[in-house]
C-alpha cells in the first residue's frame, strides 16, 4: 500500500490532516487563530523611533544628519528648479504672485523640434513622428504644463540613476566583497514596495519635488546597477588582458576599456531607468513630484474620470515616446567607417540645434505669443466626452456590470478571502516551511517559514493573507489567460507579432495609469484591484510562455511526429512539460508584478498590506510603512525562491541548462 | 627557415626567464606549496579542488629568438604566458626580466614596464569595438600620454607595415578576421616593445590565412627582430617559426629544445607523438644527418652546402647528383658530408620511423 506513495505524499497527507485537526482546536489555542497583540514585535516603533532620533539628534562630527539631508535637498534641488523653470515654469524673480518672468521657458514648438531631431537621430523620420505626435498631444489636448514638470523630474532622475547605478556596479565589479554586499540589498529592493521606502524619505527630506526624485532615483537605481555589473562581466577576459598590458592604471582601465567595451549593454540599462523613473515619479505625485501623476491622483479622488484618463493618456503616450527615443538610442547601429565628423558643428549638431531652436521661437514669441505657449484657444480636450462614455455605460449597463462584478466577488473572491483567513497562522508557516523543504531543503525551509513567521510577529497576519489571497487569485487569472495566449503566440507568427506589441505597450505603461478607466467602471473596491492587478501582471506570462514554447528543441518535435503524435498530444506531451520551467519563472515575475501593483492598488481602497503602507504615507509613520512594506516583500521573497527552487529542480530532472 | 643558428642563439644574453613557476587557481594554494615544499601529490589537489594550471615551469628565452611554448588545449599555456607577463600572480617561483625580478616591481613599475616594454598579441584580436584601426593600434601611446599628433604618425607608421594601409578609418567589425589580427599586430607593435607575447595569434583563423600571416610574421621578425614567447598548439607552426619550443603536458614542461632536438631525442612517448606526423626534411638541418667524410683530402663532391640548413631546402639537386655533397660550416671548412642515399632515406621514410 505504502509503495503506491512517495514519501513526500505521505508528508503531506499527515500534514493536512493535522491542519484539518487543527481547526478543531480554535478554543483550546485560540492564540493561533488570532495573533494576540501582546505578542506583536515592536518593530514599527523602533524604526519609527530611530527615524525621529536620526532627525533630531543624530550628530555627525562636523555636520548634524539634518544638515546632511538639507543638503543633498539643495544639491538636487538646484538643478531640478532650473530645468523645471526652463522647461514648465519661466525663469521669475520675487516670491508668489509678485513675481515677475525674467525669462520664458523654452516654447512648445522648440520641444516638438528637439524631440524630432533626437528620434531621427536615434533612428529615422518614422521614429521622429511618433515621437513627436506624442508630444503634439501634450500640448494639444492641454497637458502641456504637467508633462514638462513630469519631464524635468525625469531629466533630473535619470543622469543620478544612470550614474549612480554605474558607479555602484563599477565597485561591485572590482570588489567581490562589496558585491556579495550589494546583491542582497538589489533583491530585496526590488520587492520591498516603493510606497514602503517613500515613507522615511518624505520624513526625512520633506514633502516636495526632492523627495520625490530621491525615492524616484532609489527606485530606477537597481537595474542600472545589475546591469552595469553584468555589462562588466561579460566584457571579454582578453579585452581586459589587453587594457592593463597597453599599462592602463585602473582609471584608464575603466574609462577607456571596460565602459566604452561594454556600452551597447549599459545602453539598455538606459532605457530600463528611463522607463522606471517615469514609472516611479507618477508614482511620487503622492508625495509632492507634481505633473500628469498629480493630475490623475487627484481625478482619482475626486472621480473626475474625464481628467484622469485625460492626463492618464498622456501619461501614456509621454512613456511610449520616452521608451521608443531611449530604445532607439541604445540600439543605434555603431557606426561605420569615414562617419566621423571634424568640425565642431558637426560634432555638437543637438547643442547647435537646441540653442537654435530656443532662440529662434523665443524672438518669433516675442512677436507671436502661439509660438511661446500654445494658444489655450485651441486646446481641445476629451475629458467630457470620456465623462459622457462612462456615465452612459454606468446608466445603460449598470446591471451588467455590477452583476459580473458581484457575481465574481460573491461566488469566487469572497469565499477564497474568508478560508486564507481562517486557517490558522501557525499552520500556514508550517506548511510554508514543508514545501521549502520538499523543494529546496532546510535552508530554504528556513528562509521561507522564517519569513512567514516574522509577517506574524509583526501583527500583520489578516492584512498580509488578505494580501497572499488578491495576489494569488489575479495571478491565477492572469496565469490562466495569458498561459494560453502565450501558447498561441508561440505557435502563430502573425498573433505573436500583435500580442509582442501588445505586451510591450502593456509594460511601458506606469502602473498608475491602469486604474483610471478600471474605477470608471467597477468603482473602488477589492473587484477593482483585482482587476488592475491581473492587468498590470499579465505580460511577463504572456512572454515567457511563449519564450518558452518557442524554446523546445526542434528535434523533440520531429521525433513526437514520428511517433504519429497529434498536434494536441505534441503540445500537451511534449512542448508543455518542457516549457514548464521557463513558463513558471514567468508566473514568478507575474507574481513580483502583481505585489508591487497591489500596493499601488490601495488608492482604491483594499484593506490588505498596500493599505497599510498607504495609510503609514499619509500619516508619515515610517516604522509602520517599512513593517508593512518589508511584510510584503517577504512575501514576495518567499514566493520568488519556492518557485525559483522548483523550476531549477525541474530543468535539472529535464536536463535543460 | 632559422634566421641563424641555435649555437648562435644560445650565446646571446637571457632577456626573459622563470625559475620554478607554479600557477594554482583555488583557495590555499600557496598554502598547499609552502607545505609540501613546493611538490604537492595530485590528491592533495583534487581534495582542496585546486587546480595545478601551471607546475614547477623554468624557461629562459634569449633576446631576438622565438620561443614557443606548445601544447594540447588546456595543457598550461595560456596561464604561463600571463605568468610571464603578470597578467596572473603566479603561486610561486620567480620570473626575470631584464634580469629584473618582475613579480618583485610594485604596480607603477609593472605598469611602465607593460607600457614601453611588453607587447601582446591575443587569440581572439581583443581590438576595443568602439575605436577605428587608427585609435586601436594608437591606443597603448594614448595611454601613455603621448600627443595626438605624434601617436596618430606613429600608429599610421605600423598600420602600414602590417599592410592595412588605407584601413585606418574602419571599425573593428568591418574587417575580416585576418585583417583584425593585423591590427591586433600592429597595436603591440606601436610601443616598440623589448618583449612580444602572442597568445595563439592564428589559431581563429582559417589554414589559407593562417600561413599567410605566419609569412608575414617571419618577415616582420627578420626586419624587427624582437624577442619573441609564442604560444601555439599546432607542432606544424611550432616548428615553421621556431627557434626554441617548450612543451607543456598538464602544466608542467616536459621537454626544451630546438625543432631538431625534439625530433630527434624526444624526451618522451607524448613528445614523440607530437613530433610523429612532421615530415623530417622540414625540421632536420643537414648537420644532423651527415656522415663523416671518407677519405680525408678527396674532393670529389657535387657540391656544398651549409650544415644547418634544413634537408627541406636542399631541393632537387642532391637527388640526381651521384656523388656526395660536401657538408660545410660557417667558416667555409669542411665538416663532413652527405649522400644521396641519406637523404633519400629521411625524406622517404620519414614519418613512419616512429621508433626513435
Ligand atoms: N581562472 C581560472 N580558474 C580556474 N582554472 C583555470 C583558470 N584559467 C585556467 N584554468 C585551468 O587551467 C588549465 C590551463 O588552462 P590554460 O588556459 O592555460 O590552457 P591552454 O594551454 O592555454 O589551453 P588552450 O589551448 O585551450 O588555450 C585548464 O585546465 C583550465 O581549466
Ligand atoms: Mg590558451
């Protein structure tokens, strides 16, 4: 009898059934139903106490820790209200509405030029239209404004993240040990929340435009550092060997061998911050960036749907005309021989042009107004038209929707929501701990019932089981959607161009912009999240299934078609359990995805760890955000290496690399 | 062909040498040395999982000669010849050059050593992607310091002596393999070093192109006659360009000495092995199959050659010629001769006479 079963189906039948027993115990130990609050780890409050001990009366010698953080703000500060005056604002002199303009922005029609010139430059005309008619809308459809202060935040944050990123990769690159220090950190950050660290660092440099760009530069920063050091690494070992027999000191090593070898690579971790900054300094409106992220932040709360997918668009297409330009630079062609121009024209032609074009529109606006703002007369704008849509699909199809919506909420949602929370704490750490076993073996046991026990300790166990259950359940939707349109896109050239198309769009978009015409329709609420979430996730399960499906090897096929499978069998049989692995990693970032969304999804309003954190920001509690922010990472964490150990399992049993 | 004799060679000054090399990658090395005095037993390096690349390697290479180092893939070659130039600390032993003791020269040292003294040549170019042949091979002066002007002169001057002129505008990627090797030449030519390092300089390049550039090679050392550590795995370059080769068999070199010596005495099966498929008549000099001369005073010969040129090089002449050829020295004085037989026997029987 035992021999029909492993081993490990046996464990966990024991374990099961002993959870099952377990309920039955609710009197006699209540304490694992409910985590008494005498036993919460004050965590929170000693962070929250350290932030405040930091502030007031941390000494540094020379220089208190306040003055520290004054000025780092004045050394960002500096540059950003410069460019935000050349770009948004107009140089002015005197304070509020005494103030009189030294010297205008550069007008619309100049960004529109430059933004051409730089797409032709990157790659063609094609290019240099679609950016540009991006940029046309801004000015167009009266978002101008917005769009410039969100620009300038961007032209500040990425030259800090960029640079920043490649230095700390540099001395991780010549420093093992500083690497071995860093990886951990790069991880974790990754899945600790943004929302999580905006708390102390609005406490610490204040609400405004700095602490919005510092948290948008610690956010956009990882990438560019695990880039830099991969970039590094994978600059030829005989490239190296060369550098330092020419007699390079390490200066000239780095500058003249390793960065310019490994440029095409770092180009790429370009437009990767490019696309984070942009991301995160929507994001950061909540605390005091500004622009088209503020803009939709505050359609949100007061429902002005019109506005809010107004800005939200142009959000969009800001992102889309940022992320084509920065692809298009990182894969410009390199260039050719007898390219290279002498003179200074030729060599500056952007300064040249950029001053020109300033110039050129500042004397015509002296003239022409038009070609120093556009003419609010011919502003046109969607938002009633948006407004008139949603309130005729809210009178005309109000039962559809709320039926769908109940009928999901009620028969699917709901029960799962009541059955995470009534299991018992202890169990669920148990049986966290058993499959890190099963998997990966004591460590990983360790780590992952550790984790789950900590998320206990803390106080947090509803909130973050509300969290596990809206994540899972939009996982497992978005798992069951895009798994099969990844299996088609791998199996049909035509749809796999739409749906790359598709997915890239979808990933460009800052995650912000997915609730608007989401609360449009379903309003706030649990039904809503679990909606932007399955949205905002989808992708990287589209993708790697596909990637995965394309990846079995050719012969395997032949050999099933020798066999006389059928094109069913092939796929079920054969490429299936092959892709499995790969298919699973794209299920571990669809789930690292739909974390970071929750969070975000607080605004409109669930009750789970996102909440937590969201309420820690307005109520500027920093041990209270990191406690939550940190629980959701360890979920995150936990999730990562469970499925992480059984995927590398798999391809191991499967012999792939 | 030998530019000049090994007796000739042998007396000239020792411009690189090593004493006692070892070469171990993994934790405790050193420590692994320092404990067993420097000869560990292959257990004690598979139970540390160490690996031994290069063990206990002593050579010396003479100024203006070619010294290569052969061996299979993964024999040690690569790891001693960046022993040599410091590329990699070796474990232990001491590398001479100059008759300064390199790993002793503290970094600013080794660097203007490596800027004025060393050049190397890699397997794979290593040109930087992003310069033209004209900043790749002015790069090492650039890192000198040295002026636009005067360094772009001097690259333009080596371009053209490794017969890429009119290339100097490309881009590494616009240029077919052979041609990147040229520049990768030229590069480690620019400084004029004392020493010239090449790590398998032809071994990516196809057999067509590969003799051309050894050609090319062979010409360039006979107008610049540099010092030259040349690795290869492939006996038949070894012994086209060589004055000394060394052979390495798992780290350790096994056996020293001129394309004749190792043909003729070799040290061992795995030298013979090597030295097997090589038809005789392009490694063996005349010298070393001539007999002594019969009757002393009798002049009746076909003619005169040289000792120590090859047999190779003899040509048609001794075969139809049906008395001997008088063997002479470099002095003009004869020192014995050879027979048409002899010679019929070396280039007939050649690479089936595998017992030595
Ligand atoms: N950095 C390293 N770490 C560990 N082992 C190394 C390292 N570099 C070389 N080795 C090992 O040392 C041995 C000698 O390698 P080396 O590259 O010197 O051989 P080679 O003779 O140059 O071979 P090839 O002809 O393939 O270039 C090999 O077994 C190799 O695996
Ligand atoms: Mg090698």
């Amino acid at each position: 009898m035992t021999s029909r079963f492993t081993s490990w189906q046996i464990a966990w039948g024991v374990a099961l059934s002993l959870a099952v027993v377990g309920f039955f115990l609710k009197d006699i130990a209540p304490w694992a139903f409910k985590y008494p609050r005498d036993w919460v780890f004050p965590l929170r409050f000693w962070i929250s106490d350290f932030v405040k001990w930091l502030l007031n009366d941390f000494d540094l010698g020379l220089f208190t820790f306040k003055e520290f953080t004054r000025a780092i703000s004045w050394l960002i500060e500096l540059p950003y209200i410069f460019v935000r005056s050349l770009l948004s604002d107009g140089f002015r002199e005197g304070q509020g509405s005494n103030a009189i303009q030294v010297f205008p922005r550069v007008s619309w029609i100049a960004v529109i030029l430059f933004v051409i010139m730089i797409g032709r430059y990157a790659r063609d005309w094609k290019l240099a239209a679609l950016a540009s008619g991006c940029f046309t809308y801004l000015a167009v459809f009266g978002q101008w404004d917005s769009a410039m202060v969100t620009l300038s935040s961007i032209i500040i944050a990425v030259p800090l993240g960029v640079v920043g990123g490649i230095m700390i990769g540099v001395l991780g690159y010549r420093s093992a040990t500083f690497k071995a220090m860093i990886m951990p950190v790069l991880d974790l950050m990754q899945t600790v929340p943004v929302f999580a660290y905006l708390v102390p660092i609005l406490i610490l440099f204040g609400f405004g435009p700095v602490s919005a760009m510092i948290a948008t530069v610690i956010y956009a920063m990882p990438p560019m550092v695990r880039i830099t050091l991969l970039a590094l690494s994978q600059v030829p070992e005989e490239i190296v060997e060369f550098g330092r027999m020419a007699g390079c000191n390490t200066r000239q090593l780095l500058w003249k061998v390793l960065i310019p070898s490994a440029k095409p690579a770092l180009m790429i971790g370009v437009n990767q911050v490019v696309m984070l900054s942009l991301n995160m300094v929507i994001i950061a409106s909540m605390i005091g960036a500004g622009g088209l992220g503020f803009d939709v932040l505050n359609a949100l709360k007061r429902l002005r749907i019109g506005e809010g997918i107004e800005a939200g668009l142009a959000i969009t297409l800001l992102a889309i005309a940022l992320d084509r330009l920065s692809q298009g630079l990182a894969n410009r062609p390199p260039p050719e021989h007898g390219s290279e121009v002498k003179n200074f024209a030729g060599r500056h032609p952007f300064a040249i042009a950029a001053l020109g074009f300033m110039s050129l529109t500042w004397l015509i606006g002296l003239v022409l107004p038009a070609f120093q703002t556009y003419p609010e007369g011919l502003e046109l704008t969607t938002g009633t038209f948006w407004g008139d849509t949603v309130r005729w699909l809210n009178i005309n199809y109000f039962d559809q929707i709320d039926g769908f919506k109940n009928a999901v909420l009620l028969n699917f949602m709901i029960p799962t929501k009541r059955f995470l929370l009534s299991l018992p704490w202890p169990v669920v750490v148990g049986l966290v701990a058993m499959l890190g076993l099963q998997l990966g073996g004591w460590r990983l046991a360790l780590l992952c019932g550790g984790m789950a026990f900590v998320i206990a300790t803390l106080g947090l166990w509803p909130k973050a089981m509300i969290t596990v259950y809206l994540c899972g359940l939009s996982v497992i939707i978005a798992a069951a959607i895009g798994i099969p349109v990844g299996i088609m896109a791998a199996l049909n050239e035509r749809f796999h161009r739409v749906i790359q198309v598709v997915v890239d769009t979808l990933q460009t978009l800052p995650s912000f912009v997915y609730l608007m015409p989401i609360v449009m329709l379903f309003r706030v609420g649990d039904f809503s999240a679990f909606i932007a979430v399955i949205v905002y996730a989808i992708a990287p399960a589209i993708r790697y299934t596909d990637h995965g499906i394309r990846r079995v090897p050719p012969h395997l096929i032949e050999a099933a078609t020798q066999m006389g499978c059928s094109p069913w069998q092939i796929l079920w049989r054969v490429r299936l359990p092959i892709a499995m692995p790969e298919i699973m990693l794209g299920i571990n970032q669809t789930i690292m995805m739909a974390l970071s969304m929750l969070v975000i999804t607080a605004l409109v309003g669930t009750r789970d760890l996102g909440q937590e954190v969201y309420i820690a920001l307005t109520k500027a509690d920093s041990g209270r955000g990191l406690a939550a922010g940190m629980s959701v990472a360890f979920i995150a964490i936990i999730a990562d290496r469970l499925i992480n150990a059984w995927s590398a399992k798999r391809k191991a049993e499967l012999g792939l690399d | 062909m030998p530019l000049q004799t090994s007796s000739d060679i042998d007396a000239r000054p020792i411009k690189l040498s090593c004493n006692g090399i070892w070469k171990i990658f993994g934790d405790g090395g050193a420590q692994l040395l320092k404990q067993t005095n420097n000869a560990p037993q292959e257990n004690d390096l598979i139970e540390r999982s160490l690996i031994a690349a290069v063990r206990d390697a002593s050579i010396e290479v003479r100024e203006g000669e070619i010294f290569i180092i052969m061996g299979l893939s993964g024999s040690g070659k690569s790891t001693m010849v960046r022993c040599l130039s410091r590329l990699i600390e070796p474990t232990a032993g001491e590398v001479l050059f100059e008759g300064q003791d390199l790993l002793k020269a503290n970094p600013k040292e080794l660097i203007q050593i490596r800027r004025h003294k060393m050049g190397m040549v890699f397997q794979h170019f290593a040109l930087l992607p992003h310069l033209t042949v004209l900043g790749n091979v002015a790069f090492p002066l650039e890192i000198q310091g040295i002026k636009r002007r005067e360094r772009e002169d001097r690259a333009l001057e080596v371009i053209e002596l490794v017969g890429l002129k009119g290339r100097e505008t490309y881009y590494p990627r616009e240029l077919s393999g052979g041609q990147q090797q040229r520049v990768g030449i030229a590069r480690s030519l620019a400084v004029e070093p004392d020493i010239w390092f090449l790590d398998e300089p032809f071994s990516a390049l196809d057999p067509l192109i590969r003799r051309e550039m050894q050609d090319e090679f062979l010409r360039l050392q006979k107008m610049l006659q540099k010092t030259i550590v040349f690795i290869t795995h492939d006996f038949d370059e070894a012994i086209r360009l060589a004055d000394h080769i060394a052979i390495m068999k798992d780290g350790a070199v096994i056996q020293i000495g001129t394309p004749e010596q190792l043909v003729l005495n070799p040290a061992t099966e795995y030298v013979a092995e090597f030295t097997n498929g090589i038809p005789r008549a392009k490694v063996l000099s005349v010298g070393s199959v001539m007999e002594p001369v019969m009757e002393p005073g009798g002049n009746d010969y076909s003619g005169r050659v040289f000792a120590d040129i090859r047999l190779e090089e003899l040509g048609g002449d001794i075969l139809h010629a049906d008395k001997p050829f008088a063997v002479i020295d470099r002095n003009d004085q004869i020192i014995g001769q050879v027979t048409r037989d002899v010679v019929l026997e070396v280039l007939v029987g050649s690479s089936s006479q595998s017992d030595t």
